[in-house]
C-alpha cells in the first residue's frame, strides 16, 4: 500500500461524519439502523442515499444544493470515501454522512421506510455477474423494503449495457418508471439531474460518451418508519 493511501487511511479515523462499522457490528443490524435522523443528523429531516459513491460528488453537491436533507454516501474503498470527507469538512456541512460499507448491507443499515431516495451513480456494470448487479433483482427488493412508500431511485451510468439490462429488469418489476434516456445531457438537458457531475463524468462527457439515466420507483413499499 502506498504512503498516501496509509496516511489517507489514517486520516479517515478522524472524520467524525465517517463511519466504518466491521462485519461484526453490522449483525444482526447495525447500532444506528432506524436511529439515523434522531441520533446521528438531530434532525427530522428526510435522507438520501447514494450507493457506490466514490469520491463522494454527488453526496456534497446535493447536500450542498439541498440543506433540508440529509444525504448518506455509501462506498467499499477508503481512499475515495477520504476526498468526500475532507470536501464536506472544507464546505462546513452538517446534512453529509459517509459510510465504509457494502451495498450489500443496506438492509442491516437501515429500517424499511427509512431511506426517501436512493442514487446510483456509475455502478461497477459487472459484465457476466448479473446478480452483483446494484440493479438486479436482489438489490431492487433491498430497496423497496428500505425505501419509503414515495421514495425514488435514479440511476446513472455510461455502459449501455448495464443499462438495457436495468430497463429490461425493470419492465418485469412493480415499478413506475418516471424517466429514461439513453442520452442524458442532450435529451433532458434542463433536468436537476444535470446539473451534478462526477469527475469521471466530466471527462467522458468532453469525449463525448453519452451518459445514460433512469429515474423510477415502485408500485408497493412498506410504511413509513415511527419517529
């Protein structure tokens, strides 16, 4: 491992709005499942989460955009999650949480109806490894459950094949889905959703690679959570 990343690694320990549960912590459920607004925000605000996040853009640029909301960033790689934290300790945001963690856990995280939005931003397309998917089958019913009954998932991606196969495994599901473009930026140019980029994104768009998005929610979910 490189100095940077041990030192990154390191800092990470500091971050109070970083969280880093171990497996064990996480069975059966983790210690702030159902208690994240009251024990961790302090406020009764609605939360959304983003899986895979990376480096964190779109949490900070949303927590940024959108102060009566607390936002949740999920991701697997400590180096990615320490440039979202020293952003958010730098912009001074108190709606911004980051979590050291599997997708796979979300259940264990959160209560159902706890989670009002769920974002998906250029998810690994996991080519041949369908059901690792953050858009298969078994993920979606992790969502519904932890969703709200309203609650939205947007996906973003530039693999047309994730892509399809996300519209084929939607049109078999309860959902409605609200959105879908092959072409984001030059279909819906004036959507919100254009308005927040991944540094990657960024670049790609510069190339010229088309950005896909899906926007849907389901037909039936459980109720809201008890304050």
């Amino acid at each position: 491992m490189s100095k940077k990343k041990l030192i990154r690694f390191t800092e990470n320990i500091s971050f109070p709005h970083l969280l880093q549960p171990r497996y064990s912590e996480l069975q059966p459920e983790f210690r702030l499942k159902g208690r994240w607004r009251n024990d961790f925000f302090r406020n009764n605000h609605p939360i959304t989460l983003e899986l895979g996040c990376g480096k964190g853009e779109y949490t900070v640029g949303l927590a940024s955009e959108y102060p009566d909301r607390n936002f949740i960033g999920i991701d697997i790689k400590g180096a990615r999650l320490w440039r979202g934290c020293k952003t958010v300790e730098e912009k001074e945001l108190s709606n911004v949480a980051f979590i050291r963690s599997r997708a796979d856990h979300v259940e264990s995280l959160f209560e159902p109806g706890e989670i009002g939005e769920i974002w998906i931003t250029f998810p690994d397309p996991q080519p041949g490894k369908e059901r690792k998917r953050l858009t298969s089958p078994v993920f979606l019913k992790r969502y519904q459950r932890i969703l709200t009954t309203s609650g939205i998932v947007h996906l973003k991606t530039d693999d047309c094949d994730l892509y399809d196969y996300t519209c084929r495994i939607l049109n078999e599901s309860p959902v409605e889905i609200m959105l879908a473009t092959r072409d984001l930026y030059a279909e819906q140019r004036n959507e919100p959703v254009s308005r927040f980029q991944t540094y990657y994104e960024s670049i790609w768009l510069e190339q010229g690679k088309k950005i896909a998005y899906l926007r849907f929610r389901f037909h039936q979910q459980p109720k809201e959570p008890r304050n």
